[in-house]
C-alpha cells in the first residue's frame, strides 16, 4: 500500500542521516517548527499543479473537509499568515502522504519524511537563495553519496521563454509540468505531449525546445541575455539578471562547479516564483568522455513569494525561499550500500550487560543494574532469573553490547564486579 515497517536497524540509520540533515540546518541558524499532519482542504488544493490529485482527502464527523499534508511548504506558508510572522528561519522533519504509485526500489511511498529549510522574510535579492543551494550542497557532500550536480533555473526565464514562444500565460504552469518530465522522457515525447494533449502548434513547441534543452553557467545566461528575443521580455530579463548575480554569489561560496543552470528544469508545483533548483546524484561508472547520467533526483527546492499572501486575509506578502531533503531515496540508496557491505547496524546503545554466573543471584543483578542506571549508564539483562553465562554473552555478541559485568559469589564477597571485553574475552576486576 506504499508505506513500510521500519525495522529498529534500519531506524537508526535513518535517525543517522536525519542528525547529519538537522545538524546542517541548525548550522545555518534554522529553527524548528512542526505543523499538524491535518490541513484544510481549501488550504492544499490548488497549489501543486498535476500532484493535487494526489492528495488524501478525508472529512470529519461534521462534514469538515480536511485532508493529509502533501508537503511541508504549504502548511509553513498558512503558519506564517496565520501567525503574522514576516521574518524566519525555520527547518522542519516530519512525514508527509501522497496518493502516488509507489516505486518503493527507488524510495517512493505513499507516506515520506520530507527534510525543509525555509528563509522567510523581506531581504536583498539571491543571498538566501544562495544560502538554501549552498546547504544542499553541504548536505550532500556530508553524506558521501557520490557525485552530484544541482540544477538551477528561474520560473520567470522560464515563463519568458514561454512569451516569445507564443504561449499564452493561461498556459504557462501546465506548460512547466510538461517540461518538468525532460529528465525522465526523450524531447520527442514531451513535444508529443505538447502538441497532443496541451494542442500547441508544432512550431511553438519546436521553438520551446530550441530553448529548454540548453544547459550550462554563468556564459549561457550572459549568450541569453544578449538573445534578440528574450533580451526584449520583461521577465526573462529579470529572470536572468537574478540568475547572473546568484552565480556570483556561488562563486564567493565556492559551490558554483557544482552548479548547472539547465532550462528544462520546471519543478511542477504551482507556487513557485523565481529561482527553482534540484540536486541530482551522478552514474558513477561511465565510459571514458560519456557525458555523467543522473540517477535521480534527491533534493529541490526554490523561491515562493506569493504563497503566504494567499492565506493572508490582508494579502501580506512575505517571500520565502526554501530547499526539502528527499530523505527517503537517500535512505534507500544508504540502506543498498549496508546490504551490499554486509555492515550490521547496531540497533540498541547498550554499554553493558550485567550478568550472573550462578543461580539465585537475581538480586544481586537487579540492585547492579539499578545502579548502572541511575549512574546514567545504559545497560541490560536477561529476564530470567538463572540463565546459563554461556546464553548471556551469546546475547551480547548477537546485540554487539561491548561489556559484561559479571556478579557472582565470589564477587559479592569481595565487593567487586568482573568487567569483561566481550569481543577480545579480556577480564579485568573492578
């Protein structure tokens, strides 16, 4: 049904990519904000393009109609209307549910954590969208995934291409959906699609395509700002000029290499504005001189600034800007790596286990433990009251529990507990 148990190991990983993903945001100044799992439905519908048929809609015992949060931008975007907040940083982790097909070998569910850094507030124009491209980045680099390339592109480039193309605005978001599917279908499909279904001409589509399929840097946007058609567009020009002072910024952050401005990237949710991005994990083995494949995408984001003021009851805008962690195709790629190294993942932190050699000394295991505890020192036993030492250090080298403390008569005598290194069978008396 697309969802999935997670076994306690595999909690943990996740739990170690979620601390690498957070430790990063509160890096950067970010706090934390949770948002009911429970919207409105007026509150969702309408802001994610072709993904809002994929919302769980529900309604209450009073006929409220609610629905499941599709994702974490929209409810931040109603926290910051209905709360009158114009400034903030904020991260959130939290699942989120979609009525998707789900492809659970390449991390697609039907309930996800998503992963959200958001800037929100009135600032000079590029220096937060700079920041939110520089924390993916840091993101990825710190989780070891291999190569990756993050591609950038600009809802206004794009809705400019669209003008001198001939496109009627009315079609400008379905036509970005349409792009969008460039990374996964050949042109040809997606000009099929143009002119099939959204019944464009073939010669608008052609011109679209001349456009959408250019990819490259600060040079590219410099050759299309000096283009005779897009020079003359409003917005493609503005469009640019963001793009042009965000590579400098790249720059300054040392990340630009890593940076592609690509024309095909469309992100097809409604709300976008400006700048748009999205980070995509390389082939690692390719031929001598093959141009390096991307395996999917694993993060994205970029700029809403009209989002706010549409549950504002005032219209107060606040731009926002913002980067999501596809946390759940990083954790399947991870959980590949583990099975294929044959790692095995600690699922408890116990330090010790106390033991007993003898029988009737349940006792004398309860008080230990109870002191181990109350010391702050995670520790376990068995419950039974005589098990076989044999069965007690088996259960530690199974659970990967480093130590042992044994009690048995002799110790008790003494005073004193026998600490043993279960994997080098070391004792020392402490």
């Amino acid at each position: 049904q697309g969802t999935r148990d997670h076994h306690p190991a595999h909690v943990v990983l996740r739990d170690r990519l979620l601390a690498t993903v957070i430790s990063c945001f509160k890096r950067h100044g970010a706090a934390p904000l949770d948002t009911p799992v429970l919207e409105l439905r007026e509150t969702l519908v309408g802001q994610y393009g072709e993904g809002a048929k994929l919302i769980y809609e529900l309604q209450d015992q009073g006929g409220e109609l609610l629905a499941l949060r599709y994702d974490l931008t929209v409810p931040f975007a109603r926290y910051l209307a209905m709360n009158k907040v114009t400034n903030m940083k904020r991260y959130q982790v939290a699942k989120v549910y979609r009525r998707d097909n789900p492809a659970t070998t390449r991390g697609r569910y039907r309930e996800f954590y998503q992963c959200d850094f958001d800037i929100a507030g009135q600032f000079d124009p590029m220096i937060p969208d700079a920041e939110c491209l520089k924390v993916m980045h840091e993101i990825l680099s710190d989780l070891q995934l291999g190569d990756f390339i993050i591609k950038v592109n600009h809802r206004q480039v794009l809705n400019g291409v669209f003008a001198v193309c001939g496109i009627p605005e009315s079609k400008f978001i379905t036509m970005c959906s349409t792009v969008d599917k460039l990374d996964k279908m050949a042109w040809e499909e997606v000009r099929s699609e143009m002119v099939a279904e959204k019944e464009l001409c073939p010669e608008a589509a052609d011109l679209i395509g001349d456009y959408v399929r250019l990819q490259g840097g600060l040079e590219l946007i410099e050759q299309l700002l000096q283009d005779p058609k897009l020079s003359q567009n409003k917005q493609a020009k503005e469009g640019l000029g963001d793009m042009k002072l965000l590579f400098e910024y790249l720059t300054l952050f040392g990340i630009a290499g890593k940076v592609r401005f690509d024309l095909s990237l469309a992100r097809g949710l409604d709300y976008y504005t400006g700048v748009i991005y999205e980070a995509v994990l390389l082939q690692q083995e390719r031929q001598p001189g093959e141009e390096p494949l991307g395996v999917g995408s694993v993060a994205g984001g970029g700029r809403y600034d009209g989002l706010v003021g549409m549950f504002d009851p005032k219209g107060r805008r606040v731009p926002c800007v913002g980067v999501s962690i596809g946390i759940e195709r990083i954790f399947s790629i991870l959980e590949q790596r583990l099975e294929a190294s044959g790692e095995k993942i600690r699922a408890t932190e116990t330090q010790v286990l106390v033991a007993t050699p003898h029988r009737h000394l349940l006792p004398a295991r309860l008080r230990l433990i109870s002191e181990l505890w109350d010391a702050g020192i995670k520790a376990e036993m068995l419950y039974k009251k005589d098990p076989k030492l044999l069965k007690q250090l088996q259960y530690c080298e199974n659970s990967g529990i480093p130590l042992a403390a044994i009690v048995g008569e002799q110790e008790l005598a003494g005073g004193v507990v026998k600490l043993r290194d279960v994997r080098t069978r070391v004792e020392v008396r402490m």
